[in-house]
C-alpha cells in the first residue's frame, strides 16, 4: 500500500479517454486540443487494476471527449473495475451511433460490461452538434433492455437557477426525457473559459473573487493536500485539479502518488497556506504578470497560471535542445 499521507483521501481515478468527440461543443476545451488517440487499453486496465491494490480506490469515471470513440479502452475499464471490486462510470453524449444497427452494437457492449453508471450529457451545448433525438433514442433502449444506471447531467451557465437563455434551451432538453423517468444529475457550472468564453461572459462578472478561497471550498474543486480523485489525461499527464503532478509514460502511477507532496509546488503550497492571497503573493513574488481582476474564478486565475507555466517550462526545455545541439 502507498503510505504517501497526501493521497490517502484519493478514492476515484477520472480516466480522460480521448480528447476526440464527434461533437465540436463551443464550451468544451478538449477540441482545442491537438492531441488524437487515446489511452491504451492495456494501460488504461493496468493503472486500475494496480492502483486498486495501492489506494482505497472506489470508483474510475470515464470521460473524453467521447469515450466510446475508443471502445477496447472502454471495455477493459470496465472489466478491470470488476476485477478491483470498484464502481465504474461512463460519461458520453449517447450519439456517436451511426445506424441502428450501430446502435445496437453500442447498446449490446454496455449491457455486456455493465458499467455500475452512465451519464449522458443533455444540454444545449451538446444539442447543438448532436441532435436530441440520438441520446434520446440511446437511453430508451439501455432502459427498454432492464439498465437502471442511466443518469442525465446537464451543463450550466452561471448556476442552475439562473433564467440565461442558455439554462432556458437546457431546461427543454431535459424535458424531451422527462417520460423515460431517467434520474437528473445536479449538473456542472461552466466557466468562460477557451474558445467559448465569448459566447457565455456576458453572463459573469470580472474581478469577483472571493478573498476567503480554499481549494476545496467550492463545488468543482478540492483540496490539493487531501483530494479525493486524480485525473489521468490522454497524453499521460496524471492532474490533481491544474497542477500535473507526473506523468504515466514517464512514471508508472505508483510512483507519482509515493512522491506527491504538495508542499514541493510553491503554487500548490502558497494555495494551501493562504488560499487567493497566497497565489497572488507567490504570482508577484515568481514575476508572473497576471491580473486577478481580469478572471472570473479563481480557477480561470489559476489555469491561466499553469498555462504560464508549463509554456516557461517548455522553453527551458528549447534553450536546453538548442544548447546541446549547438556543443555537437
């Protein structure tokens, strides 16, 4: 067992699939990625199967982009959950069929696994790509064939009660399902953030952040000296909240949640410390020129800072390569 005790809290792995979607979701910031693939299967399977063994592991969550792109990753996922004695949970927007033929398929190979939950994404943003009718059609036929882990999990603009038209066009899409009596996830918040920042930032406001911030306190976030999960994204890099903490093609996951200490990131620790005050502070003090009243969350800050980051870093690593050639 990993003795580390800043990982004792971990009980679910976020598996980031792809970053492929047969969607093009304005909001989302995978399709800015330039990545393609997933994570192999064998690898997917093994980080679960021996992190099961490692960590008082509960649950692995699949999402992408669109899982069922890569549906051998999918598949042992789900296997290797069973094997580990943990819930598993599939996240996908329920259109990537192409007949209904395919949508049999697709139905038949999820019965088979039977992952403990899947949660089709029903909003307008998905809606906007991917007609209703499709997810609609999918979840009928889980249900006709006896699945009771369906769930809808909706996205927000500002929070859920807010009457923004988009909320307005969400709300009727959940209704088209209202019949099929499929549970209602509480659904997620988006930030203005990316590529769709223009279409919903009309809706927030800058400079609202709240001086008494702690990762951890606000839903979508937790605390980095106890989180509760870990993402793994498809380029290996294994994430507690923004901060890359290691990376799998580098390190097997064992190893990176051993070594994790937090207190190692002056970020991370000036976060911990002293929550916004103590990013700010460590942002002046490192000589990194950003704006806390040019965000509209803490988080936007704190991703905007890790963005910084790994591009500093990626220079380093060019001045490095460019010297090393320059000696040959």
């Amino acid at each position: 067992m990993i003795e580390n005790q800043y990982v004792q809290s971990i009980r679910e792995i976020r598996l980031m699939v792809t970053y492929d979607c047969n969607g093009r979701c304005r909001h989302c910031l995978s399709i800015q990625r330039k990545q393609t693939g997933c994570i192999p299967a064998k690898t997917a399977a093994a980080i679960i199967c021996n992190l099961a063994q490692q960590i008082q592991l509960e649950k692995v969550t699949m999402f992408g982009g669109e899982p069922l792109l890569y549906p051998d990753t999918v598949e042992a996922v789900c296997r290797a959950a069973k094997q580990a004695g943990i819930q598993s949970s599939l996240i996908t927007n329920g259109g990537l069929w192409r007949d209904a033929d395919d949508m049999q398929t697709q139905a038949e190979l999820l019965l088979s696994l039977a992952p403990d939950e899947i949660i089709l994404a029903v909003d307008t943003f998905h809606m906007e790509f991917i007609p209703l009718i499709r997810p609609y059609i999918f979840a009928g036929i889980l249900k006709d064939k006896g699945y009771s882990g369906l769930k809808l999990r909706p996205l927000w603009v500002k929070d859920r009660g807010d009457e923004n038209i988009f909320n307005q066009e969400t709300r009727e899409c959940l209704r088209t399902f209202e019949h099929l009596q499929i549970p209602i996830d509480p659904g997620l918040v988006i930030q203005p953030e990316g590529s769709g920042q223009r279409y919903i930032e009309r809706f927030y406001q800058k400079g609202q952040l709240n001086d008494a911030f702690r990762c951890g306190s606000l839903a979508g976030t937790q605390s980095l000296s106890q989180p509760a999960s870990i993402t793994i994204q498809p380029n290996g890099d294994v994430t507690v909240c923004n901060f890359t903490i290691g990376n799998i093609y580098q390190n097997d996951p064992e190893t990176i949640l051993e070594e994790y200490d937090p207190g190692k990131d002056p970020a991370m620790a000036a976060l911990i410390s002293d929550g916004l005050k103590g990013l700010i502070g460590y942002m002046e003090e490192a000589g990194i020129m950003l704006n806390p009243n040019e965000y509209y969350s803490v988080c936007g800050l704190c991703s905007a800072l890790q963005r910084m980051r790994r591009q500093g870093a990626a220079v380093v690593k060019e001045n490095e390569r460019q010297e090393w050639q320059n000696k040959q």
